[in-house]
C-alpha cells in the first residue's frame, strides 16, 4: 500500500471524483423533537447530574477515610 504522499496529484483527484468525495454533502436542518421524547432527554440529563454528584461525594468521602 502507497502512502499519501506517492500519489500523484491526478490520481488523488480521480479518486475523489470516483468516490464521489468532492460532492459537498446535503443540507442538514435541525429535527423538532415530540414533548415526550424532551422529557425523556430531560431525564437523561438529570440522571448524568445526580450520578456526577454521587460520584464526586463518593471520591470524596474516600479520601477522607
């Protein structure tokens, strides 16, 4: 297998081209989430915090142990 470097700027090109690379990729737009579906992101968020919190005491406490 060649390196970068040992190809030749066309065959870089065509390779590109053949690979469809050089196409610049569609639009992506933001999706409206349904209420239940933020609920649930909601409380995927407060669990992260609450289990950093129960992490952090539990680091804590151990050290002063």
């Amino acid at each position: 297998m060649k390196d970068l470097d040992q190809y030749s700027a066309d065959e870089l090109e065509a390779l590109l081209a053949e690979e469809g690379w050089d196409t610049p990729l569609r639009p992506v737009h933001r999706h409206q989430l349904k209420s239940w579906q933020q609920w649930v992101f909601w409380g995927l968020r407060i669990y992260v915090v609450v289990m950093c919190v129960v992490v952090l005491w539990a680091f804590t406490s151990g050290m002063h142990a």
